[in-house]
C-alpha cells in the first residue's frame, strides 16, 4: 500500500506542469518588470518579505487546503512568534539580570506550571469519587483561586520590572534560535485553541482565532514589562549581516537567500507529507469527516494534529518578516496585512496546492506594495479633477482614506475569487488512483 | 450610599446598556446562524453602516428644516433600518445566494462574508473618515437625574440610554409575537429546526431568507444607531463589537432568539462588572475588613475587556456547547 501510493506521486501529467510553468513564467515577468522599474534594492525588499509571506501561506494552505480549517487568527500567531523571537535573539538588558525581577518571573512560571496541574487535577476529581456536580464546584473554585493568584502576581510582577529596569530585555542567542522558539510557541498556542474548538464545527474556530488574535494583540500593547509594548524595539538582529553600513543590496539579498532556503525546505516537506499515505488520509478527513471516521481515523487528534503544524510556518514566517523590518512594533499588527492579505494569497493561488501558496504570495504581495502607490494616485487625479470640474473640496485626510480603499479591494478580491474561481489559479491537483 | 450610586450608575445600568446592544445584534446573528447555517460576520459592521445611514437621513432632514421633540438621528433611525434592511437582502442576493445554490460548504459562506465585511469596512472609512462623530446633531442629549434619598449622588440616565431601554423592551414582545404568532414567524422556526422537513411541508424558504435578513439587518441598524448615540459613532469598532455578539449567540444557544438576548445580557454584564473596580463598594465597610483595600480592585483591568466575552465564549464552548437555551451545535 505504502510503496504503491509513494511511487504514483511522481506523476502529475503533463498539463498540469506546463501549467505551473505558465504561471510561473509569467510570475518571473512581473518580478524582472518591478526590478527594472524600481530598482534592485527596493525590489529585493519586496522579493524578501514576499517569502515571509509564502511561508505564512504555506502555513494556511496546511490548515484550509488540507484540512479545510478556517483560521482567521493569523496575525496572533504572527505576533506570537515575532514576540517570543524577538525576546529570544533581542540582546540583554543587564538592568533587570541585576534587578530582583528574573526571580520574580521564575516564581511566576512556577506559579503558572502549578495552577495548570491544579486545574487538571480538578478535572480529573471524578477518578476519586467526587460526584459531577461537586467536581465542577471544585473546577470552579480552582479556576477563580488561580486567577487571582496569577494575576496578583502578574501586577506586582509588571509593576516591578517596569520600575526597576523598564523591560526584560532579550536573552542575546542567534537569531535562528529565535526563529525555532517562535515556531514553538504559535504550536503551543494553536495546541490549546484547537484543544477547545476543534471536535465543533468550523465556524467556532473561525470566532475563536479572531479572538485570540486580538486578545494577543491586546497583550502585547499593553505587556510593557515584557516587550516594552508601544515602545516598539529596534533594531532587531538579523541571521546575517544588517545593511548597516549601507550594502543595502547584499544584505537584503543574504537574508532573501535565507527566508528562500527555508521555504523550499518547507516546501519539499510539504511536498512529500501532501503524497504520502498521511497527507491521503487529511484529504480524506477534510473531504468526508464521516467516513473517514468510519475508517477507523481519530477525526478531531488528527485535525488538532494539522492546526498546530500550520501554525508553526505562521510563527516562523511572522519572526522572520518582523525581524525583516528590523522593527517590533505591536501595534502594526493588523488584521488586514497579517490574515486577510494571506488568505487572499491562499485563495487565488489555489488553496491545497503548494505552488500555489507560493505563486499566490508572491503574485499577490506585489499587488499589494504596487496598489498604496496606485490608489494614492488615482485619488489625487480624482481630487485634482474635482477640484477643477466642480470646485470639490478634498478632505484633507484624503491619502489614509485613500488607503483605505485596500481594504475594500481586498474584501471584494475574496467573494470574486469564490464565486468566480473557487479552486484559484493553480487548482490542488486532482487525485488519480 | 453614594457608592453604590457610582456602582449602579458604572456598573449596572453601563452593562444593561451594552447589553442590550449586543442583545439587538445578537438576535439578527442566531436568525442567520440557525437558518442560513453560518456565521455572518458582516454584522458589526452592517451596524456601523446603518449608523451612518441615520446619521445621513438626520441631516437631510436638518435640510429640510425639520423638527420634533425627538433628536433627528433617532427619527432617522427608521427608514435606515428599512434601508438596511434592504441592502442586507442585497448583500444576500448578490454574494451568499450564488454560494448557497452553488452547494458551497458553509464555510465558504463565512469566507463570503469576511469579504462583505472587508469591502463594508473600506466603503465606510472611505466615505465617513476614521474620526468619531456625535450623533445629536440637533441638540444636545438630555440626561436625566434621579435622586435617591440619603445620597447626594443621583442615578443618571441619558437620552440615547433610555430610548434604548425602550426599544430593546418593545422588540423582545415583537419578536415573540412575531415568532410565535404569525405564519411567517413560525414557518422561520420550522426552517431554523430542519430545512428540509420545512422545505417538504410547503414553507417557501426563499420568504424565510427574506424575513431573517430584513429582521437581522433592520435590528443591526438600530444597534448600530442606538450605540452610536449613547457614546459617539465610531467607524472602527468593527471586531470589537462583533466579538461580543458571537459570545453571546453562543452562549444563549444557536438559533435560539431569547437566547441571543439572554446571552446579550449576561455578556455586557459580565464586561462591565468585570471591569468595575470593586474597592469602592468595599470602602465604605473599610473597618469591618481585615486586609487594605487596593487602590484598583477590578477583576480584569479595562484595556482586557475584550478578553471578557472570549473567556466566557470559551467556557461555554468547553462545558455547554449547545448554549443556555439548549441550541444547535453546528
């Protein structure tokens, strides 16, 4: 069985090839067109962040395209992990090593490790011979008992550090180090989200993950103690050398060749686990839950299973574009340019195929820089004209609202996309056994 | 005497307030969960758009040189929620129906809908700016004081807050006649229970899809307007309100009207006193406690609040997913 299914999945036939090479070719068009237009340093900027954003739609095309989960909390995962990435690799604040603070964040985590072992203690009460309802007395009672304890500790702990020495600081390990932390950490936080929504139907983790990722969101604005909040933190390390004495271009392009190294390794993996016997049975779970499940399949560990693996490309490719920009800064995260652009990216590349994720993020992303400009102008000739036709006084916020427009364009790209072409440009190749 | 004032006035009446809000939405998102199967996220912004459309009608009718005893925005408030109502039926006709005939996974109607709110968001900030706007265009709003005895701190109450009151009150009965009463009203339960039982019994879905998006849309808009005169009409609210909602859909149960404004209710409540900052009922038995009373002593900090409806979304979803009122799980 094993042997049979791995040797068929070389043979995609020949049209679909020509195809991606169609698609392809035509992507390397616009690439050599931005290039030419806007010159190398610029248009390596953009190739950069277009793979950050590839790995990010990798990661939804694990989650939509094989297993059909509607994660609209990308931007959460996103800023988890440039969060936890940038804590990691961010060098040291000697301040707070001298300050009493570490001792307070160890008595923390051992706070927290103890509050979760008491709240699955409690639930587990019923293997003592607690009746039901007194076991959710004592659920509830553990749970408000450690509430107020970490939040106790939270406040002192906050106030504390911000005193002392402003902020933790980083821990100073290589920037890859970071980049592995912010993988782990969006799993852990996908693990316990999907632990909750995941047996209901999809829409649940659909409200779930938009909540989350604005309770994160939250968090990280106003955790000061943690990440300095709205101060932002600059400049963060990069895994090569920073443009900072002015080689724009050869650093911009070192990182490129690191965030296209991983992508690729992302993407063979991808490539294989897509074919492979395990990939099969995803496909077969998102297709038909119930006979799946009749099959003999753990619907619900194997769904939990793939939205955390999604998540991980999420908080790695979300570490790498911030660490891109060389600035952390919570309050740029924003739903629009975090979940919608790569869910746009995800849906007109052609959801459950790889290559498109990869052609949609590219192809889309460039859009997207080229569309300020656009939308800038074409407001300015409208305001122009206006002006002169009919004497029209422009607001004078004209050039936020102008921008605002990307939004609009964003919301309708995505019902044109499903109503009129629902599988997108490079469709998820069809079976053939 | 005068803190437990303070505590009615921030506390009770501020959670009834936006209770009642997330109440009128929520009733339109389990219409539209229970019978069209998914979850519109269009809503919250379907409520800023009508606020704008009163906010709109309010000053043609300024132009035209108006008056009455009640503010224009409110008297405006009614044909924006017919015309909400219409453009909701659009929004119906021309992105979800073609999904729904197509035979889309209902997911991909939720897809549909992120979009419409996408689109709904850039329209809005496009043409109404991001800066707030006072909705009492006419007038001031009037705030009336009610004087408890031994207390010099009155209980006040506003305009806006006690139109609310009102409306809210007199929709519950309607949608209950409405609901229990009237052909239409039960033939939208009958689909709510099984599409295809109704389907088979003669109801005319189509006029069920009808009435869900007219009452949906129409009680959208008069959230949207109502919240908007309480406090200022915001063009960004958007997640923020539309978090709220969904908790309160689900933990009322699925399609379940009452349960939606039950649900309302326990949110908003939840969100204020949870908020409010207790140390102030404990001062006044100060010397009966044996520990100091914290300067703040509120259970989540303000800028949390959102963590509020998500937490209990969250307990809902692990303990009782079917909700309060025993509605569907999906």
């Amino acid at each position: 069985m094993v042997q049979s299914a791995l040797s068929e999945k070389n043979a995609p036939p020949a049209a679909e090839w020509r195809r991606d090479l169609l698609a392809f070719a035509a992507l390397a068009i616009i690439v050599l067109v931005v290039f030419v237009s806007q010159g190398a340093v610029y248009s390596v900027r953009v190739m950069a962040e277009a793979g950050c954003y590839a790995l990010l739609a990798l990661g939804l095309t694990i989650q939509w395209g094989y297993a059909g989960m509607f994660n609209i909390g990308i931007m959460g995962f996103l800023a988890a992990g440039a969060a936890s990435s940038m804590l990691i690799s961010f060098p040291a604040n000697p301040k707070f090593w001298a300050s009493p603070g570490p001792m307070l964040i160890v008595v923390f985590i051992a706070k927290l490790v103890a509050c979760g072992v008491a709240i699955w203690l409690a639930n587990k009460a019923e293997r003592i011979g607690i009746s039901r309802r007194l076991k959710g007395v004592l659920v509830t009672l553990v749970l408000i008992a450690s509430f107020i304890v970490i939040s106790r500790h939270m406040t002192r702990m906050s106030h504390e550090i911000e005193s002392t020495s402003g902020w933790i600081g980083g821990l100073g390990l290589p920037v890859l180090v970071g980049w592995a932390v912010a993988g782990v950490v969006a799993a852990i936080i996908a693990w316990a989200v999907g632990k909750i929504c995941l047996g209901l139907r999809s829409d649940y983790l659909a409200i779930a993950t938009l909540g989350i990722a604005a309770i994160i969101k939250t968090f990280l604005k106003n955790a000061d103690w943690l990440t300095r909040g709205t101060l932002t933190v600059s400049p963060l390390p990069w895994p090569v050398p920073t443009p900072a004495n002015g080689h724009f271009i050869l650093a911009r392009s070192l990182y490129l060749s690191v965030v296209v190294v991983i992508m690729v390794l992302l993407y063979l993996l991808l490539q294989r686990a897509y074919y492979a016997p395990w990939g099969r049975m995803m496909r077969a779970i998102r297709d038909n839950e119930d006979a799946a499940e009749a099959m003999g399949k753990d619907v619900t560990k194997r769904r939990l299973q793939i939205f955390v693996l999604g998540c991980i490309p999420m908080g790695v490719g979300g570490a790498m574009l911030i660490h891109f920009a060389q600035i952390y800064d919570p309050s740029a995260f924003v739903d629009l340019n975090y979940t919608f652009l790569i869910w746009v990216m995800v849906i007109v590349g052609g959801a459950g195929n790889n290559r498109g994720a990869i052609f949609g993020a590219v192809f889309v992303y460039i859009v997207w820089t080229v569309s300020a400009p656009i939308a800038l102008w074409l407001f300015h000739l409208v305001a122009y004209y206006g002006h002169q036709w009919v004497g029209w006084q422009p607001p004078s916020d004209l050039d936020s609202r102008a921008l605002e427009m990307r939004v609009f364009v964003v919301g309708l790209a995505i019902t044109l996309v499903l109503r009129y072409a629902p599988r997108g440009v490079l469709p998820e190749p069809q079976a053939r056994h | 005497m005068n803190d437990f004032i303070f505590f009615i006035n921030n506390g009770l009446i501020a959670g009834l307030i936006i209770g009642s809000i997330y109440a009128l939405g929520a009733v339109g998102v389990t219409l539209v969960f229970g019978i069209l199967r998914f979850a519109h996220f269009a809503h919250g912004d379907i409520m800023t758009m009508g606020a704008f459309f009163s906010l709109i009608i309010a000053y043609l009718l300024q132009a035209a040189g108006f008056h009455s005893i009640f503010a224009l925005v409110f008297i405006g408030m009614f044909p924006a929620m017919v015309i909400t109502a219409l453009i909701a039926i659009g929004f119906d006709r021309v992105f979800y129906k073609p999904l729904r005939e197509a035979g889309a996974r209902p997911i991909v109607l939720v897809m549909a809908s992120l979009g419409v709110t996408l689109m709904l968001q850039g329209v809005i900030r496009l043409f109404g700016g991001v800066s707030a706007r006072n909705m009492f265009i006419d007038r001031p709003k009037e705030i009336f004081q009610f004087h408890v005895p031994g207390a010099h701190r009155p209980i006040v109450l506003t305009e806006p807050e006690v139109i609310l009151f009102i409306f809210t009150a007199v929709t519950v009965v309607a949608l209950h006649y409405f609901l229990t009463r009237t052909r239409l009203g039960k033939a939208m339960r009958a689909v709510s229970d099984n599409p295809d039982l109704a389907r088979i019994t003669g109801i005319n879905t189509e006029h069920v899809v009808w009435a869900t998006w007219i009452i949906g849309g129409a009680l959208a808009c008069a959230a949207g307007t109502l919240l908007s005169m309480d406090v200022a009409l915001k063009p960004d609210l958007s997640w923020n309100i539309l978090l709220p909602i969904f908790a309160a859909t689900i933990v009322g149960g699925i399609g379940q009207p009452y349960g939606a404004i039950a649900g309302g209710f326990l949110v908003g409540l939840c969100e204020s006193l949870s908020v409010f900052n207790w140390a102030i009922l404990l001062r006044p038995i100060k010397p009966l406690l044996w520990f100091d009373i914290p300067s703040s002593l509120a259970i989540v900090p303000t800028q949390y609040k959102l963590m509020v409806p998500f937490v209990i979304l969250i307990i809902v979803l692990i303990y009782r997913p079917t909700g309060i009122f025993k509605g569907r799980v999906l």
